[in-house]
C-alpha cells in the first residue's frame, strides 16, 4: 500500500526546475512534509552509471532505442529500489524528472513513437505514475539562452528543433493529462514563477 505522494517536476533545460526544487521543499517543509529530493535519469548507484553514459558529450553514436532503453533500465532500478520503497514508509518524493521526459525528449525529440514508449512504461512502470506533475514551459529560444553559459552536455548539444519538438510533446502531454501535469509559464520571472507554483501546490489535492 503506498502511503506517500510522489511529485514530478519537469520541462527542457533550463526551465528553471533545479531554481524552483527548494522552494517547493521549503512550501513542503513548512506544512511538516520532508519531500526524499531524487532525479532522473540517476537517483540510484545503477540509475547515476547510466546517466554518465547517456548524458556523455564524448560518445557520439547511440542508437534512439537504446537511448530509450536506458533510460527505462535507469528508471526502472529508480522506481524500486528508491522510490516506491519510500512511498511505502510514508514518505514524499520529489523527483526533477520521470516519465514524461521519455515522451518529450526519446519520443518528441528522437521521433520514437508514444505507442513504442508505452510498451516499456506498461512493462516498469505499470499503472504507476506521479500524483502531481510540475511541468515548467519555455520556448526552445529561451532554453538555449539560459543554458547557453555551461558546459553542454550530450542532449543539450541538440539543435533548436530538437527542443522545439521536446517541449511541443511535453505540451501534448499536459493536455492529454491535465488532472496530473500542470503547465506553468517558466518565462515569467522566477518570483511570478514562484508564485504560480505555490498556487497549484495549494489548491491540490493530494
Ligand atoms: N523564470 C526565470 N527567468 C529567468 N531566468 C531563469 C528563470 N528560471 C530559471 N532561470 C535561470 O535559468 C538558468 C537555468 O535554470 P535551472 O538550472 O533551474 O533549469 P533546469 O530546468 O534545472 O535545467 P536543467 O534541465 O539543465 O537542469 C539558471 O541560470 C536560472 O537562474
Ligand atoms: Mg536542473
């Protein structure tokens, strides 16, 4: 029986996901909810090998599926070996992206097709998914210029349409589960952000 709520947050590079994660921990906290703060890919031993492979800007050639697979091997140790045994003690877990980011980026970004992606979400994730997802929205424009300053990682060295497509699915996605994704304009200044985030967090329902 799972006890906790498991909450997501999510978007393309640069949204502003690891600018918000504190104060969503710092609205948690004040309400007395510790969140269990974890990633993806990564979030495991396994998980974070796998991120080092699949984020590696020095390896150039890895095959769309076998990118899509491991990130669903990662996932897959992520969600039983840190996530669910944590809900089931009662915990929150927040973690700075899960599932969708396949859909946008393996399958908006790489062109794999949802029904692929279905397949090895049934198969990990079974009907399991976030109570709440927090998905920050920014043009493809605005992604590149506030990554544009660090060092680049395999995925965000992609091309402006690649980002188009990511965030054109990431968009799909919150309209074809709007109860759980809640789209939030990250083009906002990060106050006015802010302020949209705890808006959404205080009307839910958890
Ligand atoms: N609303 C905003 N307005 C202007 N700049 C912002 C806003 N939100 C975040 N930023 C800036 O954009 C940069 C990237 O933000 P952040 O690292 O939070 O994004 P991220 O979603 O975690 O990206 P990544 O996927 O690369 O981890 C930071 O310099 C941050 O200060
Ligand atoms: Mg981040």
């Amino acid at each position: 029986m799972i006890k906790g709520k498991f909450i997501t947050i999510d978007g393309v590079e640069g949204a502003g996901k690891s600018t918000h994660i504190k104060f969503i921990c710092d609205y948690f906290n004040k309400k007395g909810i510790n969140l269990l703060l974890t990633r993806e890919p990564g979030g495991t031993d396994i998980g974070e090998k796998i991120r080092e492979l699949l984020l590696n800007p020095e390896i150039k050639t890895i095959d769309n599926d076998t990118e899509l697979l491991l990130m669903f091997a990662a996932r897959n140790e992520h969600l039983k070996n840190k996530i669910l045994p944590a809900l089931n003690r009662g915990e929150w877990v927040l973690s700075d992206r899960f599932v969708d980011a396949s859909y946008a980026y393996q399958g908006g970004g790489r062109g794999i097709s949802d029904s692929r992606i279905d397949i090895l979400s049934n198969w990990t994730l079974k009907d399991f998914c976030p109570d709440l997802t927090l998905l920050l929205d920014i043009p493809a424009t605005e992604s590149i210029k506030r990554v544009s300053a660090k060092n680049k990682d395999r995925i965000e060295l992609e091309q402006i349409y690649f980002f188009e497509n990511v965030r054109a699915h990431y968009i799909k996605r919150a309209k074809q589960f709007p109860d759980r994704i809640k789209l939030i304009d990250s083009t906002k200044s990060i106050e006015q952000t802010k302020k949209n985030i705890k808006n959404i967090l205080s009307n839910y329902v958890f």
